[in-house]
C-alpha cells in the first residue's frame, strides 16, 4: 500500500523535488545540449525535423516555439534524452561520454532504488506552478496547445506521447504512474491507448468490471526523468513516484487534483484531469509506431472525458515521437534495458559477461547483443536463452546474439 506524505510549505528543505522541466531545460542548455527553432507547423514539420534531428550523431534536443497558430511561449520539446549527456543529466549522473559508461554507471542501481523506494512517497504540498492557469467545463479545449500531427498517416494529433499517466487502483491505494499514448479527439475528448497486461489497463479493467468510471491525470510536461520512469519496468504495485523519489533522494512534491483527487507533479506544464466512463471507447489510430511501421489495423482505445486542464504560463509540451528507429527516446530504453539486461544475466549466475546493448535498430527491445568470455560448452547458449526469456528480455524479444569478449556489442560492423 502506498504512502503519501503531507509536507508544510514553510520547512523548505523537506518540499521535495517538483520535476520541473525548466529546470531540466537550463542543466541541458549549461551542456550546450539543446538547439531553439522557431516557426515550425505543428502539421508534420515539427515531426519531420525531429526524426531527422535524432538520426545525427550526438544530436541536440530541440525546443519549438512560434507554432502557427498558437501564441508565442505554447511549446514543444524532442529528442530529450538521446544522447549520453542528456540521459546522465536526467538520472542525476555525473555526464558520462559514452553508452558503455552510461550503461555501467546505471548497473544494480534499480536493485537499490527498488527498496529504498518505500521510504519516499510523493509529498503533497500547498501550490505549484502547474496551478498558474486553468480551463474547465464548457472552457476545456485540448485544442489550444500546439499538439503535432507527428506521421502522416497518423489518426489524429497526439498530445501524449513524451507523457506520464497516473491512475489509482480500485481496490487499493497503489498509484500507477505509466506512460500510454494520447490522441486528441476534440475539445474535451482524448483516447488512451493502453496495452492489455501493463498496469494502467490492469487498472482501468478493475473500474470497468465495477461499472464506476476510472480516474485519470496525464502529465504532458515534466522533468524528463518522469518519462524515463514511467516507461520501464517498474514492479507490480510500486508507485513510479516512489522509484523517482528514491532516485533522487528525496520525495516528489505533488499536488492533488481537484477532480480526481490524483497527485500531480507541482511543477508539470500541462496535465488533464477527468475519467474514463465505463465501456466508452473509441477508434484510435493508426499512429506510427516505435519500430517504425503503422499496425495492421486501426484499434480501439478508451476514452478520457476531461473535464480540467492545468497549465503554466508559457506551457511545453514534452513530445517523444516514436518512429523508426533511432527515434526520439530509442537511446534512453537502450541504455535502460542493457543495464537491467547485464544485472539479471549476473544473477541468474552467468559468468564473464563482459558486455551487453539493446540495439536502437530494434527499438531497444527487438535485437540484442552480449560480448561473454566464453568459459565451459553451452555458456553462450544459457546466455544467449535466459538473456532473451528474462523478464526484461522477453516482451518484444525478437533476437539474441551472443559474441566473443573482443566484440563491442554496440558495433554491429564487428558484430555482423
């Protein structure tokens, strides 16, 4: 069951950390890490310029501003975490030059987040800047932030997709933070498409089952940390929130919104409160996807009635566009999953690993790599089966190679 902590503003040192995205925004600059562009349509072009950017060698993060037809400040931010430098800056790493280096500065580091998590629970506090404005009722209009059409063929525009979800169980006080794709349908209308057997959905099939709507906040901005989180793996009944806090030492400071009652992170750019009504569900999609094809078929997915948006002043949209790959957060999950992937071979007793990279190529899930110091007959074959059926290797495992000790992984010249 989880904790929430209730913080007074006047004990400054105890608030906790808002997950502030401007905050974020003046490290990465200090790390000559982003680019401005100005005057890029939401139709398409912020898309395009984005997956073009993240196919450069140590690309920059790119911050839209001046969109057609949206006031100046309502902007978009990519390619967040798609460098060394920008990822160790998000986990609260010294930079780190490289993915080998990044990969091992993150190794057994979830091992020791996973426990130390119980002792943060996100800390309610009086007010944040996520306050600042709001719209609600018959002003509710998902259509007033620049949300991008990212792919052509897409369904719709999506103003999720770099967003954190957070919902409630029903019949506890778990609090899930996962992220799920969010498509604009109108002014006060969006889809949520949830994958069966993530825990958002296991959730959401709970109300259903009840008949009683499910309470739902997206969060479209925050530190990208939020992000990163909110898309591993975290175990069953953990709170994202707690992980983070362990993270950094300190709680998330959170506010509640005043719909639903969910803790929101105090310093979010924009985030939308309401419910999804039992079996309310509506075609979504098609929308490109992160290994770089539309589905087969458009789908279904339920829908969220909003009925309050909070946003800053001057709000940006955290967008992490997938595409084929390398797209925009293909780098983040590749580092993320080589360091688990590395962690559970260890454990479960294979020796000499040397190496190991979720392929980018494979949306760091589809093609993976391990350079072992080959021991005894079978050793690469017990590493090349428990690396691809543990449980960060089995979703979306497609294939595993294993190599000798002088092979780099992540050069697929030396590896082929």
């Amino acid at each position: 069951m989880e904790r929430v902590r209730t913080i007074s503003a006047t004990k400054k040192e105890s608030v906790g950390n808002p997950l502030d995205l401007r905050r974020w925004l003046d490290t990465v600059g200090g790390l000559n890490e982003i680019r401005f562009v100005n005057g890029a349509d939401w139709n398409l072009e912020i898309g395009a310029i984005s997956e073009l950017n993240v196919k450069r060698e140590n690309c920059h993060a790119l911050l839209f501003d001046q969109i057609p037809g949206y006031p100046k400040g309502y902007r978009v931010l990519t390619c967040s975490t798609s460098t060394p430098a920008r990822l160790a800056a998000t986990l609260r790493f010294d930079v780190e030059p490289t993915h080998a280096n990044l990969v091992q500065a993150l190794r057994w580091r979830p091992r020791q987040w996973e426990p130390e998590s119980g002792h943060f629970p996100p800390a309610f506090v009086p007010s944040g800047a996520v306050l600042q404005n709001q719209q609600s009722g018959a002003d509710v209009d998902l259509l007033s932030f620049p949300a991008p059409l990212w792919h052509e063929k897409d369904g719709g525009r999506y103003i999720g997709t770099g967003c954190a979800v957070v919902t409630k169980d029903f019949d506890s006080d778990w609090i899930n933070v996962g992220t799920y794709r969010v498509m604009v349908h109108d002014r006060n209308r969006a889809g949520l498409d949830m994958v069966p057997g993530k825990h958002g959905h296991i959730q959401y099939q709970k109300y259903m089952k009840a008949g009683r709507p499910f309470p739902v906040a997206i969060v479209i901005g925050a530190d990208p940390l939020l992000f990163t989180i909110s898309g591993i793996e975290v175990p069953f009944g953990m709170c994202e929130y707690n992980y983070i806090g362990a993270i950094l030492g300190e709680p998330v400071a959170v506010v509640p919104g005043s719909v639903t009652g969910l803790p929101i992170p105090a310093a979010a750019e924009i985030v939308l409160e309401g419910w999804c009504l039992p079996d309310e569900v509506r075609e979504e999609g098609q929308f490109g996807e992160f290994h770089g094809y539309y589905p087969a078929r458009k789908g279904t997915a339920p829908i969220v009635r909003v009925e309050r948006i909070y946003f800053r002043n001057d709000p940006i949209i955290m967008g992490a566009p997938p595409a084929k790959p390398p797209n925009d957060y293909s780098y983040s999950k590749a580092v993320m999953r080589s360091a688990l992937l590395y962690d559970a071979l260890v454990t479960a007793g294979v020796p000499d690993v040397k190496a190991i990279w979720a392929h980018e190529v494979g949306g760091a899930r589809m093609l993976t790599v391990m350079s072992i110091k080959q021991r005894y007959a079978g050793h690469s074959r017990q590493a090349g089966h428990i690396v691809s059926q543990c449980g960060v290797g089995a979703y979306l495992g497609r294939y595993t190679i294993v190599v000798d000790e002088d092979i780099d992984p992540a050069n697929l010249q030396e590896v082929m």
